[in-house]
C-alpha cells in the first residue's frame, strides 16, 4: 500500500473531495506506520473537510515526536477557524518568533488580533508586513485586511478628519399687537472630527424691542455633539451673552434626539438664557430675569396612519419676587389625527398652559386650555423636497375667544450638500382675555462643504 502523494490537501478542491481524501489517509494509517509528515497532511484533508477537532488531534500526532513548523501553522489555523482567538494569537506569536520572516504566519497573527478585537494590534502587525518586500498579490491581501478593521482611537482621528464641515446660517424673526418685535440672526460652523464625534461655534445676533426701546444680545457658544448610534445624536452648547448696557449672562443648551424619518421622533432639550430671549415679552427688555426650558418633544406615525405628537416643556424663571420667589410654569400639548389621504392629514389638539403666580412681565396665564382641530396638507412630500401648509381651528372657554392660526413648512434640499428649511406662522388667540395677534418666520440653510 503506498502513502498518498504529498501536497493531496492543496488539490482538494471541494468539500466532497476532502472527504474522499479522509478515507484515503485512513485506509492508509489503519494499515502502516505513520509518520509526522503523514499526520500533518491527514490533518489537512480534515482541516479541508471541516473536520475541525479531528484536525486539530492530527496535528497534536505530527507534533507529538518534536516540532514541526508546517504542521503547528496549520494547527494554528485552525484554532483561528474555530475563533477560539486567546489560543490562536498565542500560538501565531510562538510562530512568529522561531520564524519570524514567514509572511503567512505574521498575516495570520494579524488575523487573530482582529478576530480577538484588538484592532490596533492588527493595524499594527499589517503596517509593518507593508514594509516588508511583498509581491503584488501580499500586498493586495494585507491592504484588504486592513480596510476591514474598524477605525478606532486616535486613527480613527486621523484617518477621517476631518469627517465633514458645514456650515448653518439662520435668521428669524417674531412680532405681536402689543409692540413686541424680535429678531435673530447669525450661524453655526461644525467640524465633524470622525464619524462620532463634531466640534462647533456658533455666534447669534438677538434684537429685542418694543414700541418705546430695544436692546441686542450677542450670544457665542462652543459645542459638542456625539452621533453614537444611527439616528441618535447628543449636543452641548455653552457659552455667554453679551448684553449692551448690563453684566453677561451665562448662556447653555443641551439636547439628546432619536429620529426615523416620517414615522418616529423623540427629543429633549434644555436652554438657559436671558429672559428676554425665551419670553417674548416687552416688558423684559431692561429687566435682566434668567430663565430656563426644560422640553420633551415627539411624534409617532402608526403603519395604519394613525399618527400622535405631543410635547411638555418646564421653565423656570429667576424673577425672584419678594412674595413667591422664583416663578415655574409648564406647557402641554397633545394632538392626535392621521392621514385620511395621503397628502392630508388632520384630528384633535388639547393645549393647557399653567404658571406658579402670574407676573406683570411676561404672560404667564394659569390654568389656561384651549380646543382645536388641525390640519396638515402636503403639497410636495419627498425626499428632497417637502411643502406643507396647515392650520387650526380652535376655542378658549375660558375667555369664549376663537383661536385661528395658518402655517407653512418648507424643506428644499438644494444640492447635495446644500439645504434650506423655513416656516412661516401667524394667527389670534387670547391673552388675559384680550385678543393676541402675531406672525413668525424662521429660515436656515445647511451647506456641507465634505
């Protein structure tokens, strides 16, 4: 009986082959005396049959009378193949140091450090086999592996900064039949340092007036923001106001938001500010309050098109009366509808207002609650571009006053890497049982320049 020719395991082509060599070697070893050379090769039919613990116990036989190389490589490789990585990197490294020039040993071991999740072991056992005199082929293998390992730490830094940079100018304004006027311009710049992690400032002119004075506040933030999920996003803002005439004032923002477009939105933000700015009241324009808002805010559209919004916000106002102290207030509205077309969607709106005391600076009603019904039409709902105009239609009890109000949202994706969004508002409602009447727009481009 003669032994099967050397090499039987590199012209195995298929799985149904390997097995057919399996036989082969063990009609052969039931019947002779093998030796190292003959387990290591029946080790590498059963590697190439799948045959993984039988592999592993034929490479245990050749290694049994002494080392041998080419068979403890392959029993390494199949300790990789069973991802059982500790002994795998182990075994690669005791490789590597008797035969420390063997390409395909320091390739494996960069293997199993990536197998192990160490990246950065891996990353650094390719960059040194790309120094060594490879030919076209080991260069391309070595270069494919490292496109696959995850970018991370201080790599991550430099192999994607920066990830993107953009740029948001924004302007706004907001004016009411009691002589309040408002108005905010200026910009945010993003530096995206990877794909988790942007830096930013912004800088925003505010101009707050009345029928009598005015007075502009300067606001200079740096920011923070994580993406570390898709579609979850983390952002901090701090920094100060300048306001003409009178002492800075510390100026912060914080919000977390979660979004799958056109069917789940969930958000929180915190804004601390001046008065003037979050109030939108005549009477604050020289007195200095700081006041804070604290809000919830989300949407929900169900498969059937029925759809739920809702959102809560907290405030608290640093007035510090004599009498109550600081004042605290909090708004709420619900809304529920659903499309009754696909482009018209409309239902109920509950909205209640209510404030510790009721000040003489700002509107601060108590126990205030209206009842409306909206509507949404969708004039243009793609994805590069989406119009809506809508309305409500509404009534105060307590002031038996009719609440109208029209708005219009726009987003327009210019180019690629060039967006406009704007909304415009406008309508009456009652304040202290009097009539209110006032209009708002809002317009910002985003421009990524990468």
């Amino acid at each position: 009986f003669h032994a099967p020719p050397q090499g039987r395991f590199c012209v195995c082509h298929t799985w149904q082959a390997c097995d057919v060599a399996c036989e082969l070697y063990e009609d052969y070893l039931s019947q002779a005396e093998p030796n190292a050379l003959i387990y290591k090769e029946y080790g590498d039919v059963l590697f190439c049959a799948q045959e993984y613990e039988q592999a592993l116990r034929a490479y245990d036989d050749a290694l049994a009378d002494g080392y041998y190389f080419d068979a403890a490589l392959q029993r390494a490789k199949v300790l990789y193949t069973l991802r059982d990585s500790v002994k795998a990197v182990e075994a690669f490294q005791e490789l590597v140091r008797d035969e420390p020039d063997n390409f395909e040993a320091n390739l494996y071991l960069g293997d199993s450090y990536a197998q192990l999740g160490e990246s950065d072991s891996a990353r650094n056992k390719y960059e040194e086999l790309l120094t060594w005199d490879l030919d076209s082929i080991e260069v391309e293998m070595v270069e494919l592996r490292q496109s696959w390992l995850p970018v991370t730490g201080l790599s991550a830094i430099f192999a994607t900064f920066p990830n993107y940079i953009g740029f948001a100018p924004s302007v706004s304004a907001y004016s009411d039949n009691i002589g309040f006027r408002y108005l905010n311009y200026g910009g945010r710049l993003e530096l995206g340092v990877n794909t988790y992690l942007s830096l930013g400032t912004s800088f925003y002119r505010a101009h707050v007036g009345s029928t009598n004075a005015d007075i502009t506040f300067t606001t200079f933030k740096g920011h923070i923001f994580l993406s570390l999920l898709q579609n979850l996003r983390f952002g901090v803002g701090i920094g100060s106001t300048n306001i003409g005439g009178f002492t800075n004032r510390e100026a912060l923002d914080a919000s977390v938001s979660y979004e799958k477009p056109d069917v789940f939105r969930l958000s929180a933000t915190y804004t601390a500010a001046d008065a003037a700015i979050l109030l939108y009241s005549p009477d604050l324009i020289f007195s200095r309050f700081g006041a804070s808002i604290l809000r919830f805010d989300g949407k929900y559209v169900h498969p059937s098109k029925f759809m739920i919004s809702s959102y809560f916000q907290y405030l608290r106002i640093g007035e510090a009366d004599p009498d109550f102290g600081d004042n605290q207030g909090n708004d709420f509205q619900l809304r529920l509808g659903r499309f009754f077309w696909e482009d018209l969607a409309a239902g109920y709106e509950y909205f209640y207002q209510n404030y510790r005391y009721d000040s003489d600076f700002y509107y601060s009603p108590i126990d205030f609650n209206s009842h409306s019904i909206w509507a949404d039409w969708y004039l243009e709902n793609q994805k590069d571009l989406r119009l809506i105009i809508g309305g409500k239609l509404g009534y105060v009890p307590e002031s038996d006053f009719v609440i109208l109000q029209a708005n219009g949202e726009l987003f327009y994706r210019i180019l690629e890497n060039l967006q406009l969004s704007g909304n415009v508002a406008g309508g009456s409602t009652s304040r202290d049982n009097t009539s209110y009447r006032f209009v708002s727009f809002a317009l910002s481009f985003y421009w990524n320049f990468l």
